[in-house]
C-alpha cells in the first residue's frame, strides 16, 4: 500500500468487518449493566506507543470521511482533475 487512498480503503474494509462482528450497542450494554459510551469519559485507551480509538469514535471518523467524499464529488467541476478516494 503506498497512497493514503489505498491505506483509508484497507482501514475501512477491515473495521467495518470487523464492527459488524464485534460491537454492541448502548442499548444492550446498558441491559447487561456494563458502562455505556454515553457514560465513559474514554474515548481512547493507550498502550506504550499504542493509542487505541473507541469503535464509535472510528465509525464517526470513516462517516465523516465518507461525507466528504460524496460532498467532494458532487462540487468538482466536470473536466477537472481531482484526487481519486
């Protein structure tokens, strides 16, 4: 992988897979009485060199990301050149 492009598509792919195996919900969470996001101060938790992001603060980085895309195509002036995503 050498382009940012390339790199953003594998991290999509593999937390996306990966979300849709592994997490669980507020709702649930709060059912089985462990800490919600909504209640967690933590956002992140880091090891020596190592910061690891909460699933919903990754999710709403790769949403807001997939946003811009769709908002960068839609205002790019037919015949220019643009970064491919």
């Amino acid at each position: 992988m050498s382009s940012y492009s390339e790199k953003y598509k594998y991290i999509y792919k593999k937390f996306k897979e990966a979300h849709l195996k592994r997490a669980l919900g507020d709702e649930y969470l709060d059912s089985i009485g462990e800490t919600t996001r909504l209640h967690s101060p933590m956002l992140y938790e880091a090891e020596y060199g190592i910061l690891y992001l909460r699933d919903d603060a990754v999710l709403d980085l790769l949403n807001y990301i997939e946003e811009l895309k769709a908002n960068a195509t839609k205002t790019v002036p037919a015949g220019s050149r643009r970064q491919d995503f």
